[in-house]
C-alpha cells in the first residue's frame, strides 16, 4: 500500500449539527451566537467592548462615547486601533490626553492587548435610553392579605422573602386577557 492510498481512504461524513436540541440555553448565550456576525464586520469579535464599555472606563466616559469598530492589523487578533466616537466638546482633547490610561484599562479588562491605540471621532451621540418606568405600588388591601397569608410562617427569612415576592407580583401592572384565561383587571 503506498502512502497515496492511505491518504486516499475516505472518511465517514461528518454529523450536522441540529440548531434546535431541545435543551434551554442562556439568553446571553443566544444573543452572543446572533450578534457576533454583526460586532465580527465592524472588528469587534464579540461585542463585549460595547456591552461593558461603561464597565471598563466608567459612567461618566460611558455617557460621552461609544466604540464604532476595531481594526486589526492583517491576520492579527492584536494592537488593534479602537475608533471612538466622542460627543462634541472638549472631550476628545483630554482623551488623547489619557489615551495611554484608557487603553490600559481597555486591554486590562479583556486580558490581553486588544488595542493599541485610539482614533477619536466627533460626532453626536445617540440619545440615551429612557429609565425604566417606576413600578406601581401595591394597594394597602392586597398588602393587608399578604401578611395575613404569610403570618402562619415560622421562618422569618423565608416569610420575608415571600413576602417580597408577593409585592413584586403585586406591583405587576395587569393587563387584560382576551384569551379569557389568567388575571383580569378589576
């Protein structure tokens, strides 16, 4: 047998795999395999500098920039150049001024030299996302029963956590059912 045969042997095909197995996946998990073709166009492997931007330079940087991409050198994962967009202002000069700073805390929050320097680019930022509405209170007679119901627990940690459960499920704004099933606004 010479060594072009052995070569030559075929192997058996290789199983597909399913996309739907059936068992429940974490959310941060899908959401990863869906955005990293869109964040891996514009170099930003798997978009966790955008995630977690105001993680790595704080609230107040946060507000007044955003990473737009990362360029790499040809065929590396490394020393990249970050392009940052700044909000119009004095912003920009004071970051060229802590470039070295912001890039240490960049590639000290990712474990290894992802970026190696910055491009700052002016422009407007998007608006920032509106807070979340406050939650409706509870009535006094719906809390009036809750403590009735869990006054016959023995265990004060687990009666105040049930008891917080019970308030969060009570503040739940209700909607109307038109299914006719589940709770129905009185």
């Amino acid at each position: 047998m010479t060594s072009r045969d052995r070569n030559s042997t075929t192997k058996p095909p290789r199983r597909a795999r399913t996309a739907r197995t059936g068992a429940p996946q974490a959310l941060p998990a899908l959401v990863r395999r869906l955005t990293k073709p869109l964040f891996g166009k514009r170099g930003m492997a798997d978009g966790r500098i955008v995630g977690e931007w105001a993680e790595i330079v704080g609230p107040l940087l946060a507000k007044s920039s955003l990473p737009q991409r990362i360029v790499h050198p040809r065929g590396e994962r490394i020393g990249g150049t970050l392009h940052l967009k700044v909000a119009p202002g004095g912003l920009a000069t004071e970051l060229q001024h802590l470039e070295p700073l912001l890039i240490e805390r960049i590639n000290g929050h990712f474990g290894y030299r992802a970026v190696a320097r910055l491009a700052l680019v002016q422009a407007p930022l998007p608006p920032p996302a509106p807070p979340p509405a406050p939650r409706p209170q509870p009535d006094a007679q719906a809390e009036d029963h809750l403590r009735k119901i869990l006054k016959e627990i023995g265990d004060p940690l687990l009666r105040g956590r049930l008891e917080a459960l019970g308030r969060a499920i009570l503040a739940r704004p209700v909607h109307p059912n038109p299914g006719g099933t589940g709770p129905k606004k009185a």
